[in-house]
C-alpha cells in the first residue's frame, strides 16, 4: 500500500481508504449496503491487513448509523487509524439543523465526535456548498474546531473550482487555517473534474480523496454493450448519481475497461480503480463494498500497475471533450502553461503537434 502526502498537509495517509456508506443500512442508504457491526469489523480487519489507515463517513449516512458503526469497529484499535467525517446535509426538522453555518458545524462535530466515540476527527469535510452562508463565517467554525483540537485537518466535498478557490483566499485573507482536500467525483465514466478541480489541487496543492471511483457499479464489467443488464439492479437510464449522459461512450469506455482486465487477469473493477489512483493529483480513491466479495477484489486493485500503453487506451476512451476556453489556451497559449493546465491540455496539445498545428 502506498502513502500519500495530504496536499501541503503533513499527513500521510494510503491510497484507498475504506467509504462507509454501506455501515447502518437506514433510510435511502439501504439501497448502497446494510453492513452490520460484525460485517464492519470483518472490512475494517481486511483493510488494516491491506495497508489502508483511513476510514470516511459522514453523519448523513444512514442519520449516523455509521458514524456509530464505525466508532465501534474502530474501538481498541490502532489510535494511528485515520477517520474522516463530514457535515452539511440536514440531520433534524429544525431550521439549524443543515447547512455550514457556525451554529451547524460546531453543533454536527460534536454528534459526529459522540457517535465515533472519539476525542477528533482526523479530516472533517464541509460536505457540500452552502451559497447562503457567508464563506468567513463557515471558515471561521473550522478554524475554532481544529484549535480547539476536535478535528486536525478541515477540507471540502463537491465543490466547484471557483468555490473551492474562493475558500482559499477566505481563509488567506482572514488569516484562518485553510482546507488541505478535497474529496470529489471522479472516475472512466466522468473526467468533468480536470476541467477545474484537479488543476486546482495541482495549481494550490490540495490533496484530492476520489468518492465512487467505479461511478457506482458502472464500472464494474457487469453493464455491457449488447447484454442484458443485471437483475435487481438500477437501469443505466434512471441512473442518478452519477448521471451517464452519453450511454454509448460509457460502453466505449466498458469495453476497454472488460479487454484490460481479460488481458491481465484480473477484473474490470481493478482497472477502473487502478487508472484513478494513477491519475495526477489524487491522494486517496475511497472504495466501499456491500460484501467482503467485492471488498477483497478492489482491495487487489492497491496491487495493480498499468502500463503507459494501458493508461492511454483508457484515456481516448474516456477523454472529456474540451471545453472553452481551454481548446482556445490549447491552440494560442501552449507556450506559456503551468502544470496545472496542462493536466487537461497536455493531450490535446501533442494531438495539434502530431497534426502539424501547432
């Protein structure tokens, strides 16, 4: 297992991290897992084997119920193991009871630190964009909680580039302890983050935690063109998080994902993990199973290295189209681009070149 720097942070952690939305089973969580204690334990035992020392939760997920299943498994362990949390969603009927305002964060860290029977959490997240709270004030709650020792790191989650910058230089100006990650959406089925968000955590050195690296299940080699999909399963047209806009490039991208795996001996799953954790930028891709089955097969994935050639077939399967005004730097400014930019551009750029416009 390797262990990666967290952005500028001085925190090491490994490059998968064990999801925990599958612990508690309650209320919509049910349709991703109902891992149970002794369900819990047994993962958490296979991930300590493996190398992983951090696991994520949130209190959303299963309205706690795995912040209190996790708190438990994690009891008597190693105090090296890592935990992430997050807050934002609402937890309650009252006005107060969602959101990034002071009043939330403070209010939600101290439940989330009640159920994970913890003194801190290690990587606390805003879980999503709160527009209608002013940024100094949710930075401000941030600030309070990591010195007063209840959380040692703070970070965002589904933020968009402008967002997350805009935090950055909140937290500059105010001369408050700025997020060091991010977690995010990312996998073969959605590259709309290397519009923005990974260049940002090249560009700022923000650490990047990938959430549902295999587009939930997407990935996986069971949805393929021409075959009938699974039973008991969702249709990829009703599919609502994460979206598929274009069915046919998924397949695309399936099918070379299937050839890899048969030529490797090993499943499309691992692949599909293996070429986000190869991606420039990113820490930590977070894998969650709904059996020890599945759990064991992408913890294999930690072992899997793919080869240039193999890494670019996955890429012209998958490449995101590009966008203004990025085909515009690509075509007028491919003199004067940092690393950052050329994250999304270097392909397009040697494309031109090799096509004699450059």
């Amino acid at each position: 297992m390797q262990y990666r720097q967290l952005g500028r942070s001085g925190l090491r952690i490994s490059a998968f991290t064990l999801g925990t939305m599958t612990f508690g089973g309650r209320g919509d969580f049910a349709k991703t897992g109902n891992t149970d204690l002794a369900g819990a334990r047994r993962q958490i035992d296979m991930c300590v084997d493996a190398g992983i020392n951090i696991f994520d939760t949130a209190d959303i997920y299963s309205s706690g119920v795995s912040e209190e299943i996790l708190g438990a498994a994690l009891k008597g362990r190693s105090p090296d193991l890592l935990v992430s949390s997050k807050a934002r969603f609402t937890m309650g009927p009252w006005p107060n009871d969602a959101g990034s305002s002071r009043y939330h964060l403070i209010s939600a860290c101290e439940a989330s630190l009640k159920r994970l029977g913890r003194d801190h959490i290690d990587l606390y997240y805003l879980h999503e964009w709160d527009g209608q709270t002013p940024l100094d004030e949710t930075l401000e709650a941030l600030d309070t909680l990591t010195r007063s020792g209840k959380i040692r790191y703070a970070g965002v989650s589904n933020f968009s580039g402008w967002h997350l910058m805009k935090a950055l230089g909140t937290a500059e100006r105010n001369r408050l302890i700025a997020p060091v990650a991010q977690q995010i959406y990312y996998s073969l089925q959605a590259r709309e983050a290397e519009y923005e968000l990974l260049p940002v955590a090249v560009d700022q050195g923000i650490g990047v935690q990938v959430w549902s690296p295999m587009a939930g299940g997407l990935l996986s080699g069971k949805y393929q063109r021409g075959k009938p999909q699974p039973t008991g399963t969702r249709q990829i047209e009703k599919w609502g998080e994460p979206p598929v806009y274009d069915i046919e490039k998924l397949y695309d991208v399936v099918d070379v994902l299937v050839a890899i795996a048969a030529e490797r001996g090993v499943s499309a799953a691992q692949v599909a993990l293996a070429w986000v954790a190869h991606r420039p930028a990113i820490t930590s891709i977070v894998i969650g199973a709904r059996t020890d089955a599945q759990l064991a097969d992408n913890l294999k994935a930690a072992e899997l290295s793919l080869s240039a050639e193999e890494m670019a077939r996955l890429d012209k399967a998958s490449a995101p189209p590009v966008l203004y005004p990025y085909w515009h730097q690509a075509s007028t400014a491919s003199d004067r681009l940092s690393p950052a930019d050329l994250l999304l551009l270097a392909p397009t750029i040697a494309e031109r070149a090799k096509d004699g416009k450059a």
